[in-house]
C-alpha cells in the first residue's frame, strides 16, 4: 500500500522553474499551470505539438499470482482479456455503483500491471485494489510522465527519439523505450483528442527527454491547456463529471463497463440500466460572452434542468462551452435553446452532444 506523502515532485521540477513556468500546487505537487498562456499553448497543441509534464499522475505496480483477478474485480474493464502491450481505460467503482476514480491499465507482463490513477486519488484507488485481493505498489518517483500530443507529435518524437518504435504503435499499445541507457515506456495514449504519445522516461533522465521533445519541436504545455483541451472533447475529469454520487452510466461511460465480467458495483449498475439512468450528461456552447463554471444552474425557460460540473473558455471556438448534468426526464434535445446562471447574468446557449470539436473530420458540434 502507498503512504501518503504531500512531499512529492516532479523530476522536471527545475526545468519548468527555468523556463518560467507559473506552478501550482495540485493533489500535494508543485505542477505547471501555464508557461506563456493558455490560449496560446492549447492552439498549439491542436495545430503543431505539445509537451505536458504529468509526473503527478499515479503510478500503482500490481504483480504476482491472482494480480489479474484482483484487478479484474477491482477495475471495470476485462483485464484479464488485455494483451501484454495493451492499454485500457477503466473505472474503479464502490460496491454502490459510485466513481472512485478513472485510471488507465497497462499490462506488462503475464502478471504484471501499471494502474495510472489520478494524483488526487492514488491512496483510495489503491485501498480498492487491495480489498480485491491485489498488492499495489507506489512508484511515485520512478518516472516523469510526459504528454506529446499534436498533429505533428509522430514527426516531433522521431526527431527526438529516431531508434524508437513509438510511431509504429497503434492506439491503446505501448512499447519499451531506450531513454538515454534507461528502459523507459512510451504508449499511444492521452487527454487531448489529438493524436500522441504518453513516455514514461525514467527519472534520471527525465531534464535530457523533455529537452529532446522540445529540441524536436514540441511546446511546453501546462495543465491549464490540459483542462481546456479534454473539455473541448467532452472528457469527463474525477471531481467533476466523474464523483462518487455519479454513476459511470449517467456520465455516459458505460461504454468503459466490460459486462459481464464481476467488477465491484456491476451489480448495482445492472439494476440502474435495468431501471433507467435518473440523470444525463449533455453539453452546452454558449452563445453569448461568459464562461460557465461548475455549479452553475442551466434553465431551459423557467425550469432548472441541469448543472454546470466543467465549465471554461473553449479556445477553438472562440466562446464558452460546458458540461453538466441533469435529469434525464427533463434533459433538452441538441439544438435547444438554453441559459446558463452566471453569477445573476444568463449566458444563451445551444445544447449540443459533445464532444464540442470532431477531431475526425476537423469540424465543430455547432448548431
């Protein structure tokens, strides 16, 4: 089991201090919110590339006889189907159905697993882990994680990384990676809905990877950017569309529930489908100048039929869009007209199905 420890830091700690990075304080580490703006680093990233620091992310080692099973029970994805190479998206549930948190599973080896867990969050995932019978092991410090992500991030880490096979992976795959003399992991994984890279560079070389990555081209992207980029998709983020009183199917997740494998709180989640899901999540792009914010009310003529839970300024559209969540009897169709409370203004929307930018055909969700 990990302790917890409100001493940790990123390897990269110095570098971001030396390129003038403004820091915050996130989940007990000191992580970049931004270097020169979060405009501009998130259209960097949707047209050339970027490079985010998510050292703060969890880093949970599971192994041994009956690992798989223990994570089979404690995570809603088929983990004993998953491929050493593979990577899955998952959730892990209390017994009632609530979110605890979403992770991302690499397996490693026959017996051998990474669980990536939010930084908020890596002490309860690993409680969950363990009451399923699997030993977690905290490896807080052995890796900077490093986001590459851009259309232009396959040119961007063969430049940096030439005798790398990274770009050869498909989506959801992982490989290991010589990094500078250290075995290190790069996957075809990110938050952004742009194409990319996660590398896990050993710590010891961490300063000498992010370098390369920005010799190569990339731009230092802080986590500011991150938020408006997953929000732009319509990713869900733990604390807001994802909590323990939201259930994955009103959150639009059931797609992460691997039925009918016996995770914790599938049973409670059949007789929620069973049932029909109480709440829905929809999307709203604003119309008028403003920016919605979590909590705020979204009222279709008089009644309220929603709440903010992610709020911000879209970069890509030039305007404020919003995620929230409300009764499924009383949720409005896309296209319907909208206000949003804000601080006693109303902002006029359009409620849309996210995500809000279709990375496929480069388009937007607009009405």
């Amino acid at each position: 089991m990990p302790a917890e420890d409100d001493g940790r830091a990123s390897p990269l700690l110095a570098e971001h201090r030396r390129l003038g990075a403004r820091l915050t304080e996130f989940a007990g580490w000191e992580m970049p919110l931004q270097y020169t703006g979060v405009i501009a680093e998130h259209n960097a990233v949707r047209t050339a590339t970027g490079v985010f620091d998510v050292s703060h992310l969890g880093k949970l080692r599971v192994s041994g006889a009956g690992s798989g099973e223990a994570l089979q029970h404690a995570l809603t994805t088929d983990v004993l189907a998953l491929a050493p190479g593979r990577a899955s998206y998952s959730l892990v549930l209390t017994e009632s159905g609530g979110v605890v948190d979403d992770v991302f599973l690499y397996r490693l080896a026959g017996d051998e697993w990474l669980v990536v867990p939010n930084a908020a969050n890596v002490g309860s995932v690993a409680r969950m882990i363990d009451s399923s019978g699997g030993r977690p092991v905290d490896e807080w410090d052995r890796w900077a994680i490093l986001a590459v992500q851009g259309p232009e991030s396959f040119d961007v880490f063969r430049r940096a990384f030439p005798n790398s096979r990274a770009t050869e992976l498909s989506l959801y795959s992982w490989t290991n990676i010589d990094v500078y003399g250290h075995q290190g992991l790069v996957a075809r994984t990110g938050y952004t809905g742009e194409r990319g890279f996660e590398l896990y560079a050993p710590a010891e070389v961490a300063t000498d990877a992010f370098r390369a990555l920005l010799a190569a081209g990339a731009r230092p992207v802080g986590l500011g950017a991150r938020d408006t980029l997953r929000l732009e998709m319509g990713y869900a983020l733990y604390g807001h569309e994802l909590r323990l009183d939201i259930n994955p199917l009103e959150a639009g997740l059931g797609w992460a529930l691997a039925w009918p494998t016996s995770f914790r709180g599938a049973d409670a989640l059949l007789r929620v489908k069973e049932a029909g899901v109480a709440r829905k999540l929809f999307g709203v792009r604003c119309k008028d100048r403003g920016v919605p914010r979590q909590g705020h009310e979204v009222r279709w003529g008089d009644a309220k039929v929603g709440e903010v839970t992610s709020g911000n300024f879209s970069p890509t559209l030039g305007t404020g869009i919003a995620l929230a969540l409300g009764p499924r009897a009383q949720a409005p169709d896309p296209g319907a007209r909208v206000q949003v409370e804000a601080r006693g203004r109303r902002i006029k929307g359009d409620i849309v199905k996210p995500p809000f930018i279709d990375k496929r055909s480069n388009k937007t969700t607009s009405q």
